[in-house]
C-alpha cells in the first residue's frame, strides 16, 4: 500500500494540486450537495417529462424522489458517526502524513486522529448509492482518490469507507422506498 499511497500522493504536486486538495476538504462538501440536489432534480424532471399525461406516474417519481433525499439523509446520519466515532478509534490506524509516509500540500493540515475509514469516502458512497446515480458515483471516486492524494488516507482506507457508505446507502434507499411505499 505504501507505493500506490506515495505514487498517488505525487499527484499532489502536479498542476491538478489544487484540485485534488479542495475535492478533500470541507468546503467542497456543499458542492457536493449542490450536485447531488441538480442530479436528483435533473432525473426527476426528465422522467416527469416522459409520464406528462399519468398522474399515477407523477405521483411515483414524487415518492422516489423522496426516497432518495430521505435515504442520503439517514445514510450521512449514520455513516458520518459510525466512521469517526466508534471504527476510526476502534481500528486506530495511523495517516500515512502522520509517520512521514506521504506530503500533505499547502495549505492543508495532515488531519486529527486515525485514519481507518476514510469518512469523506464513506458519506459520497452513501449519498450516491441512497441517490442510485453514476455521476455521484464518480463524485465519490474523485473525492476518495483526492484523500489518498492529499495524503491523508492509505487506499484501503478510501476502500472501506466506500463499502460502508455504499451499502448504508443501498440499505436505507431499500428501507425508505418500502415505507414511501406504504404511505
């Protein structure tokens, strides 16, 4: 893990540096938001435009529409608390900019505490699986290789906050289209 984390982290260097090192901060994250909430009213629209002339159908993207926001909602909800509070300090792995593995550009600080999993990686998975979309999709992927090469985070890191995230999502977006169902 070491030569991809350095060979990665080189990237940092290059003239996408700045990028790489606003893709993992904070404020990218209403960014973030701001293009979850166009993807999720893009598709909306497009496919009231297809249904016009069924109310039936108006009324069943109404419901997936909500279905997705309330899943990302719940989804950040839980994946936010259980990747800083309880897995970062119950597995206790170091950063890589920690032990002098990796360079963190300027002006960005290695971050606090542990790094096992990537909390950036595990909320965009969430919100992109809890939304169903490909383009949050690779929101997610740019955002977990942006960690790697900012050098706050191993590859696996990046890895197992996507598998949380990912399937936080896909489980509350199963979970709310079953109750948006009954309702």
């Amino acid at each position: 893990m070491g030569d991809l984390t350095a060979a990665l982290n080189a990237w940092s260097r290059g003239p996408l540096g700045p990028a790489w090192a606003w893709l993992g901060t904070s404020s990218a994250t209403p960014w973030l938001a701001v293009i979850a909430t166009v993807v999720i009213c893009a598709r909306l629209y497009l496919a009231a435009r297809v249904a016009r002339a069924d109310g039936k159908a108006l009324g069943h993207l109404a419901r997936r529409a909500g279905s997705a926001l309330l899943a990302a909602a719940i989804a950040i909800a839980i994946s936010d608390p259980l990747c800083s509070r309880l897995l970062k300090p119950t597995f206790a792995s170091p950063r890589p900019c920690t032990i002098g593995v990796t360079t963190v550009p300027a002006p960005l600080p290695c971050g606090s505490g542990y790094a096992m999993p990537s909390t950036h990686a595990s909320n965009t998975a969430a919100v992109a699986a809890a939304v169903q979309s490909p383009v949050l999709g690779a929101v997610s992927a740019l955002v977990g290789v942006s960690r790697v090469v900012d050098g706050q985070h191993w590859p696996s890191d990046v890895v197992a906050g996507w598998a949380i995230g990912g399937l936080l999502g896909a489980a509350t977006r199963w979970l709310t289209d079953r109750l948006l169902r009954a309702v």
